[in-house]
C-alpha cells in the first residue's frame, strides 16, 4: 500500500487555476495541472524540498490548467501525463476552444485578456514529451507513477477526457476533480468538447467512485468535501 502523501497548493496568478504538488515521505511527487504563471514557484517548491517529481499531470487539456506544463516539464525533466481523450487539445489550445490563429495562437478576446494579464498570446508552448493514458469507464484505474499510489477516473463532460485523480493524503482520502466538480457548483459544459449529457452521467455514475469520506481539490476555488456537496451542491443534492 502506497503511504499517503502530502498535498501542496500554488494558484496560477492568471486565470486562477490551482497546482498541486503531491509529495510522498521519501521525496517523489507529481504536479497536476500547471497553470500561467505558475512554473517559478513549482519549481522553487520541488527544489526548496528536495522533492523527486515523475511527472507532470493535467486534470484535462484546456490552456488554463497546461500553460505552463512546458516550462516546468523541461525544467524538471519530466513527460507531461494526461487522458487520451485531452491529448489533442495540448497541441492546438487555442484553436481547439475555436479561438486560434493560423500560427496557432490566440485570438480574439482571449487574445486581449492574455495581454492584459502581461502574456503574450504567442507564448505557449507544447511540451516535448507528451504521455497519454487510457482508462476503463466506470473504473477507477491504477497510474504507473511508482509509489504515489495516484488512481485515475475518468470524469467527461467539462472536456472528452477530463479525468478525477484520487489519492490517499496524509489527511485522509482525496480527490482531484479538475473542472468538472467545484465547491457549490460544477464545470461549464458549453464549450468545444464540452457535453451536458456526459456531465450528467458523470454526476451519476462517477462520482459515487468517489470515497464518500474524500476532500474534493478542484480546478480553481477552494477545497472542499464530497460530503459537503452532498449536501449543498445543487447539482448533486438530493
């Protein structure tokens, strides 16, 4: 049995997502879903702690939660991991939101939000190496990520492969629900890829994978339980 790991938040100064890093006592540990502006403080923290990382993982494919997985991926010398489902979407984020140029960049008002948050629309990159995983529906699925122990579910709806990483914390059972489970709310379904029926199946069938006594780590906002929003989410109420 893998022991449990210790969980580590950064916020991506722009668009909010939130990075966790997940450390186990020896020193290995894994960075999910590296948001803008959010790889010199990763960074700075493995080295800080003299953490092992093995890889970098996303929750899924859109550019708020992958901007910076390049950056931190050649630094760190490690692939970046994701579902299948999402690979596409890291190699043309822009153009895959319906937002991209011909050079692949942004355009548009998303392009005028990134230069007014000081990014360069031209900016992103496509990590070097790029790790794809399958998993099984309604399974949740074992990573090999030596001894963290993480599992992944997959959870569509918010993207094709937006996918729920679970893991046993030093707090107790955890999961990392991306954008498609959120504090009193859940992920829009409205965008490319995006789909209300399989979020629905998602909310029925995947969810109740989840161990009922779990912390709930999300995309952007804050923590929350599954309890919690057993109770008052009104998407999962009742």
């Amino acid at each position: 049995m893998a022991p449990p790991l210790l969980l580590r938040t950064v916020v991506a100064p722009v668009f909010g997502a939130n990075c966790y890093v997940l450390s186990a006592p020896g020193g290995a540990c894994v960075i999910v879903d590296t948001g803008a502006g959010t790889a010199q403080e990763v960074v700075a923290l493995v080295r800080k702690h003299a953490l092992e990382p093995v890889a970098v993982l996303a929750t899924h494919g859109h550019v708020d939660h992958t901007w910076d997985a390049a950056a931190v991926c050649d630094e760190l010398d490690v692939p970046l991991l994701l579902h299948e489902a999402d690979a596409y979407r890291v190699a043309d984020p822009f153009g895959t939101l319906g937002l991209g140029s011909s050079d692949g960049s942004a355009t548009g008002l998303l392009a005028e939000a990134l230069r007014a948050m000081g990014i360069d629309p031209r900016s992103y990159r496509e990590p070097s190496r790029v790790v794809t995983f399958a998993t099984r529906p309604g399974v949740v699925d074992d990573l090999d990520l030596g001894d963290l122990g993480l599992r992944a579910l997959h959870a569509p709806g918010h993207t094709e492969g937006s996918t729920f990483y679970l893991v046993d914390l030093t707090s107790g059972p955890a999961a990392l629900t991306g954008d498609v489970l959120f504090a009193g709310t859940i992920g829009r379904t409205d965008l490319p890829g995006g789909d209300s029926a399989a979020m629905a199946r998602t909310l029925r069938d995947v969810v109740p994978l989840v161990a009922p006594d779990a912390r709930l780590f999300p995309g952007h906002g804050p923590a929350t339980s599954l309890a919690a929003e057993r109770r008052s989410n009104p998407f999962l109420a009742g």
